[in-house]
C-alpha cells in the first residue's frame, strides 16, 4: 500500500491504532475456516467519524476494506481475499446502555455476545441468540452473519432481535436504520437488509437489540435413542406437544470424539442423542419438564432419559456438546463444516444421504446440531495432504448440497456464505435473484471496495 495512503489512515485512527508489521497482519488474516490471507495494513477504530474517514478514502482509491469481529466466523466473512484494510472493530466494545422498561440493548459491534448476555442477566432481562462461540464471537459479526444457536428452535435467531443498526456506508456516510420501539414501519426495512449482509454492504458501528425477560427456571435431559431415525421422528413429536428452548443432536460419531466430557458412560447402542431443555416460570417448567419425562420414556428407541441433576451436569453437557466442533480435529487435521438447514421432517433423508456418502467416498462424516429447527452441522473430516480424499470431500459437499436443495432446505442456516459456499450460490437462488442481490451491492458499494470476493460467485 502506498505510503502517502498509510499516513492519512495513520492522521484519523492514531500511529497506535494501525499497522503493517507481520505479526499484527497475520494475526487478522485467518478465521474459523483455518484459511489464511494477509492484509496490508490492520487499523483499529474506535468512532464512527474514524470508520467514515477511513472509507471515504478507501472509496476514493479502490481500496478494499474488511471488517473483523473475533474471526471466528466459518466461512471466511473475515478474510481479507484481495489484500487491503482490515478494519479490526475490538475497541467498539461498549455496551451503551441497557433500557429495562423498555427491553431495549443499545451496543457496539465488538461486544462479545456471551458478555452481553451476562449484563443483561443483570437486570433480569434475556438476550436469546446463543452461537456456540458466544464467548468470543461479537455482536457485529453475529449480526452480519445472522447468527444463530441452540435457543432459536424457541427464541429465534439474530435477526429477531436487531431493532435498528447504525452503519458506515462504503462512500462514508452514516446512516441509521430501524427503531428503538416494538413497531415500526417508516421506510424499507434496511436493518434486515444489513443483517447477513456479511460486510458486504457497510461497516455496523451500532446496534439496538431487543430484549426479554430472563426465564425463572430451565431443565435439561439427555436422551439416548437406538438410532438417528428414531431421534429424528422424535424430535417432530416433541415439538408438537411442547415448546422446547432447546433441542440438539448428535450422532454417534459426534458422541464417540466427546464421550469422555459427558458425565455418564454411554450404554453400547447408543446410536443418537437428544439434548433437550425447557425454560419458564418455575410452576411451568416443573410441570412441563414432568410431562415431558413422562412422554419420553415411552417412545420408540429411547434407551435412557436423563434429567440433568445439578448445574454442573448441565455445564458439562453443554461443554460437549459446544465442544464437538472442535474435538473433531481428533478425527482427521481438517474439516469441511457445512450449516445446511432442511424441513426438520428430512432431517433423518440427510443424515441417511451423509452416511451414504461416508461409505461410498471413503470419508468420515458426522452429524450433529439443532434438530429443533433442522439446522445441520455436516462435518467432512479429511487430510488435504491426501488428494483423493479432498476430491471426494468436496464431491460429497456437492451431494449434500444438491441433497438439501432437493429435500427443500438452503445452504446456511447461520454461517453465512462468505467465501465457502459462494460458488454454489445459484444452486439454491436463481440467476434473477442474485442479480436483484448484484443491483443492491453496486447501489451501496459501487467501487465495491466493502469486503470482495464475497458471496457472489466470483466466475461471473
Ligand atoms: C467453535 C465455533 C462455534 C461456532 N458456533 C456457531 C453457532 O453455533 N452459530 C453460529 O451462528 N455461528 C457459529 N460459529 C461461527 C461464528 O462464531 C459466527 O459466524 C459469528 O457470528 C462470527 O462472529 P465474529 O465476531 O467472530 O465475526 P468475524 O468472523 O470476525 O466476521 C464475520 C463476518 O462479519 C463481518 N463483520 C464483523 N463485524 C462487522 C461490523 N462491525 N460491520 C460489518 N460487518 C462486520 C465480517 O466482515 C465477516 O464478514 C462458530 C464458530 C466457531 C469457531
């Protein structure tokens, strides 16, 4: 980059608050996706009049710019792929205020979510969405990812909570969408358009959430069930007789890289488990958790129903299950892991379709996830060293793409499609539409300086 260029970012953000040194670009170069690409310089911002100085001049020069949260993300959203500024969002870290009258969170982007959750707890009130990475992830990267977690089967995801955005357009305008009341309806719905937009279309310097109360109570019981088929009927029958927080799954395969951190030996057979937990007032969940214990042990397949005894059982259930993702690596040194989402009826179509392809290409290939609302984890473990195993770890992702599209699914429930899935973006949207997503993208970014070489597929 050239220097004349560094020295007017150096004037905004302060000598401290950029750099160019390797250490510093490396450490802003990766994300959850272990790829890698180096920027030229890393700048960290801490008001929205910097972040507009910043991209009135990456605007005027064609510079590309990319906004970090923690990256963690899974489908390098964070990436800096053609070089240029990554605008690390780490000292937008404030939490503004929290309105308990009115349920209303106003914070900024680098708030790491787990944090926002616990101060809201403080005054008694909820924030739902609960990606695993909630103790690093940010605020800012859950909202252009349109993250989402266990609680959405009950409380939704992200997008169900965002009331309105302030945001740094491409060109250095401010603007702000959305309301800080329950109803609004003046305008297009910008904020929505902001959410999932995986810096794409601007730089989020503040958010408003919406909050709910904090649930009095919550139980949670493991399930062991003979077989994923049985655990996937089940999970249908569940949600039409009670309202679940939470209902996850993990296959055997899962089970087997996280058994040790369960705090029971499993019984042999154990094919599938269910994880599910019911929230409320005290008197309800009492006689909705007995129900449901009830109903439970009678089912087709159910082996064992366990209710979680004290708060550390339920921590240590949660450890594994939170751990899969990265206990997989025991398995094989690298990993595809695709967030698909299919009716959650077809939930036992795909993961017959997985176990399919691990057999017929040779890979391993597991399973787990929110069976509630039929968001799948597919996880294909491979070593790249190997070629015929990255060939047919890729041809196995076009399968469960095709398969998901065919049982009436999409492609990301809450990973976003970065640069991951962008090339299989027509296989779910048709040609119309991505122009529609082209037009909005020129509008906002017409130098397309904001994050490029994401989503669209870069062939044309
Ligand atoms: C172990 C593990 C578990 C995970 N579990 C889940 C899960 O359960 N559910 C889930 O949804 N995800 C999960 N993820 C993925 C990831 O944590 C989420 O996508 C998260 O939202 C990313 O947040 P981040 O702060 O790390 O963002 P980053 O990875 O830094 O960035 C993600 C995207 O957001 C953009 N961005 C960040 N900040 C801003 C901003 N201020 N303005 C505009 N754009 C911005 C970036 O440019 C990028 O495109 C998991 C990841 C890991 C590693």
């Amino acid at each position: 980059m050239e220097k004349r260029i560094i020295r007017q970012l150096t004037d905004i953000v302060g000598p401290e608050n950029i750099s160019t040194t390797e250490a510093e670009l490396s450490c802003a170069s990766y994300d959850g996706t272990g790829r890698e690409y180096l920027p030229e310089a890393v700048l960290w911002p801490s008001t929205v009049d910097e972040v507009s100085k910043i991209m009135i001049i990456s605007h005027r020069e064609g510079i590309p710019v990319v906004a970090r949260g923690a990256g963690s993300g899974m489908t390098g959203g964070a990436l800096p792929v053609r070089g240029g500024l990554v605008l690390a969002m780490a000292k937008f870290n404030r939490i503004l205020s929290i309105d308990e009258a009115n349920q209303t969170a106003i914070v900024e982007p680098g708030v790491v979510t787990g944090v926002l959750q616990a101060e809201a707890r403080r005054f008694g009130l909820f924030y739902p969405p609960d990606p695993a990475s909630l103790k690093f992830c940010t605020i800012g990267g859950n909202v252009a990812e349109g993250a989402g977690g266990p609680s959405a089967v009950k409380y939704g995801v992200t997008r169900d909570y965002v009331k309105g955005l302030e945001v740094v357009l491409a060109d250095g305008r401010v603007i702000h969408t959305g309301v800080r009341t329950d109803k609004g309806v003046v305008g297009y719905d910008l904020t929505r358009l902001f959410v999932g937009s995986e810096g794409t279309l601007g730089i989020i310097t503040k958010v408003i959430l919406r909050l709910i109360p904090q649930p009095k109570a919550k139980q949670t019981f493991l399930v062991l069930l003979d077989s994923m088929k049985e655990a996937a009927s089940l999970v249908a029958r569940v949600l039409s007789r009670f309202t679940p927080c939470t209902l996850e799954f993990m296959d055997r395969t899962a089970l087997t890289i996280v058994a040790d951190q369960l705090p029971m030996a499993l019984p042999d057979g154990t094919d599938a488990v269910l994880l599910i937990e019911l929230d409320g007032t005290t008197a309800a969940v009492a006689s909705e958790g007995a129900e449901l214990d009830d109903y439970l042990i009678g089912q087709p397949g159910v082996r064992l129903v366990r209710q979680a005894e004290n708060q550390e059982e339920v921590d240590r259930l949660w450890a594994a299950r939170r751990g899969v993702s990265p206990a997989a690596f025991s398995l094989r040194p690298h990993k595809m892991s695709e967030d698909v989402v299919v009716p959650r009826t077809k939930i036992p179509e795909l993961v017959a379709c997985a176990e399919g392809l691990a057999r017929d290409l040779d890979l391993v290939i597991f399973c787990f996830g929110h069976a509630g609302d039929g968001n799948i984890h597919v996880n294909i473990m491979l070593d790249r060293a190997d070629s015929r195993q990255a060939t047919n770890a890729e041809l196995a992702k076009q399968r469960i793409f095709a398969r998901v599209i065919e049982l009436g699914g999409t492609l990301s429930g809450e990973h976003g499609v970065g640069i991951t899935k962008s090339s299989a973006l027509g296989m779910e949207l048709d040609q119309d539409t991505i122009e529609v997503m082209r037009m909005i993208k020129q509008t906002l970014d017409p130098a397309g300086s904001l994050n490029p070489g994401k989503i669209f597929p870069q062939n044309g």
